[in-house]
C-alpha cells in the first residue's frame, strides 16, 4: 500500500467539522426567493435518484448535468429539461451552479471533491470517500482548505435519518448504559449487472463489479454500516481480522461475502458479516448495540430497544428513504448558512472498511496504525 501520512488519519475525527453558522449574506443561494442551482455529475442510477430527491424541493433545481455516456446523458435529459450538459466534469464544476451532486465511480471521488473544493461549491458527494488510504488522505487534505463558507456532505444518509438520529441520542444518554458488544451486517442482495455496451466500457458500467474501481463490496457497500459504528463509538477501531470469497459471482473480481472482527483500543469487539447472494430467504441490513443495561438494533426500517432482561422491546418503523432526510439537509443548509464539513467523518469511515479489506486481502491482522503509516 502507498504510503500516506498517519497525521492526516489519526486526527480525522478531531478535525471534522460539526454544523456550523455562517451568515446568510456569505451563502449564495441563501436568499428566501432564491432556489440553489445544483450540477449533477454523474448521470448513473444513484445519481439520478438524489438529483431526483433534491429536484422535489422547493428551493432547489437541477441546472447542469454531466456524464461520459450519451445514454446516461440522455437520461439526464429526459429528467431535467433544459439543464445545461457536459461530458467535462471540470467544465460543470468551473460553471456558475452553486452546488454539485457527485455520483461518480467511487475511485473518482478524491479528484472530483478536491475539483470542486478549489471551485468553492457546496458539495453533496456518494459515499465512500475513496478506493484506498491515497484516496482518503486526499479527501481529507482538500477538506481542510475547503471554504468554511460552503456545505460539505457525504452521503452516508444514516447520519441525517430521523430515527437513526433518535437512536444515537439513546445511545449517547447512557440509558442503556455504555456499549459492550456490537455486530452489524449486509445481508442482501447484489447490484444489478448492465449489458449491451462495449468492452471496453466493462469496468466503468459495471463498476460496482471491480474492486480497483470500487474498493471491494465492503468499502462500496458496507461502509455504511461501519460508518454507523463509527458515529455511535466516536473513534474508529484500532485493528481487524477477516475472511472473504466468492462463492456465486459469475461477473468482476470483487468479494461476494465476508466476515470481519474488528476491535476498538477499549477492548469493545465488533463482528461485521456481509454477503450478495442474491435473492435469498434471509436478510439482514443493520447494526446492533450491545450495552449494560439493554440493547438497541438499528436499520433503515427503524430500530429495536430493549430495556434491561424483562419488558417488551419498543420497535420505531421508519417508512421512507432517508436519503430524503440527507438530500433535503443539504439544500436547507446550504441555503440557510448551517453549514458542516463531514469529509472528515467520511474519509474515517471509508477507512475503516479499507482496514477490513487490507485484513481480508492479507490473512492476518491489521492495525490501524499500519495502515495508515503505509
């Protein structure tokens, strides 16, 4: 692995910018009457379905759009008529939008966020923050030179639902005592798998499918549950053990189930399981906080509390996508001055699932501290 500084890494947390106020003067596009003018760069399904989300507010279009493919871009088309288009990234982010949504392959994330830092946009970018330690450390390098006039937001949308918030704050108040014990998972099914364009297009309309443009189903797709862990522990674990394989997968290279143990400096044991098998009878998508007095499972459908051994547990039903919840965050922050920088927490997080790749890859344990001196 390249070599990349442990300073950047070890004070990621530390450095991470909570909301913050800026005068509404300084946030173009703040105004009351003034709806803000996004870019969409990136014009592939979770591309068009925050841009979508975003399209639905009050205060905000879609007026530039960019892809590398005609059929994306027409697609774009057919969603945001007149949006102005672009096959340069660079072209869209240097043209007068106020914000960009960046929805690109994930190994493109550092060039495209550092682009649109230097152009001083508020920013909504698809998680993760990168492929690799490199990629993370640049992240988070622009991020610090960021205009503290801008909002930065990394769409691991768990931070910003309603009822995973509500469950944080349970957590956090010691009701439930301090957490003992965690395990999360991704049990579900794969994405799907697009035909009917060149070979030499392979690896970028499918790339999900490829670990050096994806970073492995695990930096890809379960870094949303390790960033969850994340939040509610505060830091990030200090090492990791793991196995993974391919037991179905017909298309790519990348891991089609995996299991990973990792530990915390406090001793705290976080068992991580993941798989795309496809349509199965068993699924599992959530995390589950193991505490002193009660215990607490969380998902995108709501969440589980149970208090001490007796009593029924209270079950809170989430009915809704919460990407909603981030989306619409964005715009009324970005608009009104509640600013925040989460590149910080984002590129941790994407770390985290690199440190249980690496662990993978390598059959032996990882530090934390290996990893990121390089």
């Amino acid at each position: 692995m390249e070599t990349t500084s442990r300073r950047g890494f070890g004070t990621a947390a530390a450095g991470a910018v909570g909301i913050m106020l800026a005068k509404p003067e300084q946030v173009r596009g703040s105004q009351a009457n003034s709806a803000l003018t996004i870019g969409l760069i990136g014009c592939g399904g979770r591309g068009l379905h925050d841009s979508g989300i975003a399209a639905k507010h009050e205060f905000a279009k879609i007026t530039a759009i960019c892809d590398i493919y005609d059929d994306r871009l027409a697609e774009g088309r057919k969603r945001y008529s007149g949006a102005k288009e672009y096959r340069n990234y660079k072209d869209l982010i240097n043209s007068d939008v106020d914000a960009v949504i960046i929805a690109t392959p994930a190994y493109l994330h550092p060039e495209h966020f550092e682009a649109a830092v230097e152009a001083r946009k508020h920013i909504f970018m698809e998680k993760p923050a990168g492929v690799d330690a490199k990629g993370c450390q640049r992240v988070i390098d622009a991020a610090r030179k960021a205009d503290k006039t801008k909002r930065i937001t990394v769409d691991y949308q768990q931070r910003y639902g309603k009822d995973y918030r509500k469950a944080y704050e349970i957590v956090k108040s010691g009701e439930i005592g301090a957490i003992k014990m965690i395990r999360a998972a991704w049990l579900g099914g794969p994405p799907p798998v697009r035909t009917g364009h060149a070979n030499s297009e392979e690896k970028i309309r499918n790339w999900y499918h490829y670990k050096d443009v994806s970073g492995d189903i695990i930096v890809e797709q379960d870094c949303h549950n390790l960033d969850v862990v994340n939040w509610f522990m505060g830091t990030h674990p200090v090492k990791a053990a793991g196995y993974g394989g391919r037991a179905i997968k017909k298309i790519g290279d990348v891991l089609d189930n995996l299991a990973v143990t990792y530990q915390f400096a406090n001793g705290i044991v976080f068992s991580y399981s993941a798989h795309q098998f496809g349509r199965m009878t068993y699924q599992d998508i959530s995390e589950t906080f193991i505490c002193e007095k009660g215990s607490l499972n969380i998902s995108r459908r709501g969440y589980t509390l149970q208090r001490g051994e007796s009593g029924q547990p209270e079950r809170v039903e989430t009915k809704y996508d919460i990407t909603i919840d981030a989306v619409n965050e964005f715009i009324d922050g970005c608009r009104s001055g509640k600013l925040e920088n989460a590149a910080f927490t984002a590129a941790e997080s994407t770390l985290i699932a690199i440190l249980g790749r690496e662990a993978i890859y390598s059959g032996r344990e990882l530090t934390w501290d290996r990893l990121t001196r390089g």
